[in-house]
C-alpha cells in the first residue's frame, strides 16, 4: 500500500486489469541486491514497478553520488530523493526506446509506401495470369504482398515493438 498500488516510476495502476494484476507488476530493489547484498530483505528498498520499468531499470543505481551508507537506514528526504534518480533514469531510457521505435516505425512505413507505389504501378502494366484450369494466378501486386507479409511473419524484416505494457 506504500507504493499507492502504482508503479513507482511511471505511476501505472496495478488494478488496471486482470492482465497487469496477474502478469504486468514486478517488485525491485531500489538499491541493486547484486551492490547491496545486506539490502535483500530490507521492506524500504523494494518498490512495486510495472514490468517494463522493471526491465528498463535493472540493476542501475542511483546511489551514484552517495547518499546512503551501505548499511544505513534512509530518511524520507534521502528515500525520495533516490527514488526521483531512478524516476528520471527509467524516463530516459523509455524516451531513448520511443525515439528508437518510432525511426524504425517511419522507416518501415517509408519501405511500405514504396514498395505500395512500385507494385501499383507494376499491376497498372500487367493483367492477371490465368493456368490451365481457368483460376487467375495472384496478380504481381497480390504476389508482392503476400511476399511482404511472409518475411515479416518469418523475421526477415524487423519490426519495433511498442515499449512493454503502456
């Protein structure tokens, strides 16, 4: 209930649906276990995070400049000041990963565009073939398509992924 039943660094409601409920919710360690071992159990140190802030997270620390000893007990003032560090930390890294998907999603939609013009032209020069049995074989627009949408299925183009659960 500390948290507000909200990711601590993206604010998302953990009560927002069965699927973030059940699957979309994780807990860290806001001083990474791996640098703070004696930190592990310690009830001010977990924070409840949305998966994918989790993963952007990590294990970085934002006691980098020291404001806590090892083995000290924050105060409110040093708690929060240390959780606004891994805020703006994880905002970063999720504007770097939108900036990303959205030049690989312009691209694709730029490679699309063209090859939707090259094809329409192609099909404006060519009729329909038509085999012994009298069915039409796929248009050279219909082929190119299906062709485009095989590579996608089978990774041959690479596709941006919207960040996590937003």
């Amino acid at each position: 209930m500390r948290d507000g039943l909200a990711c601590v660094y993206c604010g998302k409601d953990m009560l927002d649906s069965y699927d973030v409920t059940y699957h979309g919710y994780a807990t860290d360690h806001l001083l990474p276990v791996n640098q703070y071992k004696e930190l592990d159990s310690q009830g001010w140190n977990r924070v409840l995070t949305c998966r994918a802030c989790n993963s952007f997270k990590q294990d970085w620390n934002p006691n980098d400049p020291p404001l806590l000893h090892p083995r000290g007990q924050p105060g409110v003032a040093v708690r929060s000041e240390l959780l606004n560090r891994a805020k703006e930390f994880v905002r970063q890294k999720r504007q770097a990963r939108r900036s990303v998907v959205s030049t690989r999603t312009a691209g694709i939609q730029r490679a699309f565009k063209s090859l939707k013009a090259g094809l329409a032209a192609a099909a404006n020069r060519a009729s329909p073939s038509y085999g012994r049995n009298g069915r039409e074989f796929h248009s050279p627009l219909k082929l190119a398509i299906l062709i485009f949408i095989a590579a996608l299925v089978f990774g041959r183009i690479a596709v941006a992924q919207p960040d996590g659960l937003q």
